[in-house]
C-alpha cells in the first residue's frame, strides 16, 4: 500500500457519504495499491493503515468504522462475496511477548489474515494477527478471534469458540 496515497484518500474519503460513490473509492483505493474487485463497496470512514498488502475481492461489503491495517510483510485477504459490519478491526501486526526485559512488549511481527468467500464478520470484531476465517464462515458481533475459525461455522465470545455448526436450509 502506498502510505502517502492513502493519507490523501483519508481525506478524500471524509467528504464523500458514507454509503455513496463506491466506484470512485474503488479507484481511489487502487491507486493506493489496495487491490480491490468489481461491485465493492467500502464505507467512506473505513480506514486503511500501514504498507502491507491488501487484497479485496468482488462483491465485498466494508461496513463503517471498520479499521484495516496491514505492515510488510504481511497480507490482508478479504476474498469475495464477503460482509464486514461496521467497528471492525482487522491488523496483522502484534508483538512476542518479552518474558525478560523491563517490558513486556516484545519484538514486532506481522501475520497474513485470511477471510474466505462468503465468510461475514460482524459489528465490533476483532480478527487477530494470523488467523483465517474459512468459507462461509460467520463470526459474531464483538467476538474476538484469535484462532482460525471453520468453515461453515458461526464463532462468538471472546475468545471466540464455535457456537453453531452452519447447515442447508435441506
């Protein structure tokens, strides 16, 4: 991602309406080097951090205040078909745990996130660095996720654990 493209789309975008000119934020987005697919729609106050890569796919819905942030090396996946509620947090950065020093803030590190084809991630979730939340997988408003989750589940709670196994309505 290109950090200084993006500071002025932050700026662009506070203008635009919320739920309004998707196609623009699409080229916006793109010249920032988010790769983003036809027919999605990211609302005007979500937030793109760092210079990780990130990828949308088609058909995706990023709803309000929803924070993405990625660092290199690390990549954001966000396949198509996709529904992000609004408050979400997904980053892939975090820190070792330093068992040693005078803090406890270790070194730094980045881990790819992955959300598989029609997965929906609710309001106020958190998606930790280096987990996947497979195909059509539903994690729960305000869960916190920090393992990947299966497909075809719901999860909730922090942190959060299966809660309903997904079937056809057969």
């Amino acid at each position: 991602m290109k950090t200084y493209i993006n500071f002025i789309n932050s700026l662009i975008f506070k203008i635009l309406p919320e739920t309004r000119f998707y196609g623009t934020k699409r080229f916006l987005l793109r010249a920032a080097g988010i790769s983003i697919g036809v027919n999605s729609r990211v609302c005007s106050s979500v937030r793109f951090l760092g210079n990780g890569d990130v990828e949308i796919g088609d058909n995706v819905w990023i709803g309000p205040q929803t924070l993405i942030s990625s660092s290199k090396p690390a990549t954001i996946k966000i396949k198509s078909h996709v529904g992000i509620g609004p408050q979400v947090y997904i980053a892939t950065g975090t820190h070792k745990i330093d068992y040693t020093g005078v803090s406890s803030l270790g070194a730094g590190i980045n881990l790819d996130i992955v959300i598989d084809e029609g997965a929906w991630i609710s309001a106020k979730s958190v998606l930790i660095p280096g987990v996947r939340v497979n195909r059509r997988a539903i994690v729960a408003a305000g869960a916190v996720v920090n393992k990947d989750v299966p497909e075809n589940t719901m999860v909730g709670g922090v942190p959060a654990k299966v809660i309903k196994i997904l079937k056809d309505n057969v």
